[in-house]
C-alpha cells in the first residue's frame, strides 16, 4: 500500500513542477526560469539513480540491480528531450536485462 501512496505523491509533485506549454518560443530570450522548468522533470529521476548506485555501492550486488538502474535510465532518456533517441535501446536492454534475471531467479 505504501507503493501505491508514494507513487501518487511523486506524480503529484511531477504534475505541478512540469510547465504548462511544452512548445518552445524561440523569439524571445529564455530565461534561467525557463532553463530550470525545460530540465525539471529529469530531476527526481537523477535523484533516484544516484540513491540507487549509492544502495548498490555499499550492499551486495543483487540480481535486480541492473534491471533497476536500466528502467531509471530509460526514465532519464524520455525526461530529456535531446536524449529520446536512445529510448528504444534503453528499454530493450532493460527488458533483456529483467528477462535473464527472471531467468536466473526462477
């Protein structure tokens, strides 16, 4: 249940950081507010990945860690709109990675 009521408060906090318009004006000068909002949404998922190397680097190494780290990345790639090139790749070696590690864990 706890899953449950803390993804509903990190898509709340996510619902009101993002910008209404997402379309880019380029007739005006941005400004450091524009520059902070354009990045905002990759913020919680760089907060996580760098929470989850730090868990990885001082517990033993479990099955699902590269599985985890893939899906934060994959998250990374779709928040940044410069890197969602690299979406497909990501979630495929994501989905390579848990179905080896479903594999070894059954």
């Amino acid at each position: 249940m706890f899953w449950f009521i803390a993804a509903f408060a990190i898509a709340s906090v996510v619902f009101i950081i993002t910008p209404e318009k997402v379309s880019s004006h380029s007739d005006t000068q941005p400004s450091s507010v524009d520059k902070l909002t354009k990045h905002s949404l990759v913020i919680l998922p760089i907060l996580v990945l760098s929470w989850l190397v730090i868990a990885i680097a001082s517990a033993p190494v479990t099955h699902f860690a590269g599985t985890a780290i893939g899906f934060v990345l994959t998250s990374c790639a779709i928040a940044l709109p410069s890197t969602h090139k690299y979406i497909a790749l990501l979630a495929t070696l994501t989905f390579a990675s848990l179905l080896i590690e479903l594999a070894l864990y059954f």
